[in-house]
C-alpha cells in the first residue's frame, strides 16, 4: 500500500508544523538515505491504516482507509498526521529507553520496578500511534473520537 504523501512532501509539512528545534523535525532531516526516510513513512502509514475510522471507505474494496465516503481525496489532516507520525517514529528509533516502555505496554505490563525506580502506565498507554500532534488530527475521524474546541 502506497503511502498518502512522498518523503518530499513529509518534509514541505513539517517545515510548515514543527519549529525547526523539534527533536522529530532534526531527527528525520538528520536520516541522510531516501531508502530510511521511505521506511519511516511506510511504517507511519500502517500505524495511521491500523486505527479504526468511523464510517467506511470512498470506494468498495479500496485499499487505503482514505478517502472516506463523501470525499473526493485525503484530507489534508490525515496528510499532515502521516508526516507527523513518521518524524515521530524516526526520532524513536534511537530511544531504547523508550522502545523497551513500548515493548513492556505491548506485552500488557502496567507497572515495573527497578530499585527505587518505578514506572506506571495508565490506559492511553497503547495509543497505536506515537505523535500526539497526529493522533488530534486524525479525532474527528477516528470511531468514537470528538475533537472538542
């Protein structure tokens, strides 16, 4: 499945998104390879692909969850979500620290010690997406999701 945008246009959104001293912005212009950069989207477009939308799709059988039925091409907040979350995953990659909270969130751990350390997470832990910038634009047409103004 194709994503919505091209790396190129991930980097025209988050010029116009995130200030140039974003961790995710200089963590995705900092990846030198094309071939990376088209991994991150790839995998930013099966996290946005795996959410539950409401309503269905434009046309029978398509492959993508966008456009909905009603509209005529992908919104621009689905777009911009999609270049979110791949900047946000790329700046992830090099977390370990943060990798392993995912791993043990997965796996349903909700509390772990180590010493004197302990971490505790709560039900919005298992967000499938990683950028909450993303996950506000994607509300208004997740199953169950109200933007509130």
């Amino acid at each position: 499945m194709d994503p919505y945008i091209t790396i190129t246009e991930v980097a025209e959104l988050i010029e116009g998104l995130l200030p140039s001293s974003d961790p995710d912005r200089k963590a995705w212009e900092a990846l030198s390879e094309d071939a990376d950069k088209t991994a991150f989207l790839a995998q930013a477009m099966l996290r946005i692909e795996s959410l539950h939308y409401s309503g269905r799709s434009a046309v029978i059988y398509q492959q993508t969850s966008f456009p909905r039925f009603g509209q005529t091409c992908v919104p621009d907040e689905v777009r911009k979500a999609l270049a979110l979350e791949a900047c946000a995953l790329t700046s992830f990659v090099g977390d370990a620290d943060a990798r392993q909270r995912e791993k043990l969130q997965v796996q349903g751990v909700t509390s772990f010690s180590v010493g004197s350390l302990s971490e505790t997470y709560g039900q919005g832990s298992k967000r499938k997406i990683r950028s909450d910038m993303a996950h506000y634009l994607l509300l208004p047409y997740l199953a169950g999701g109200v933007r509130l103004v």
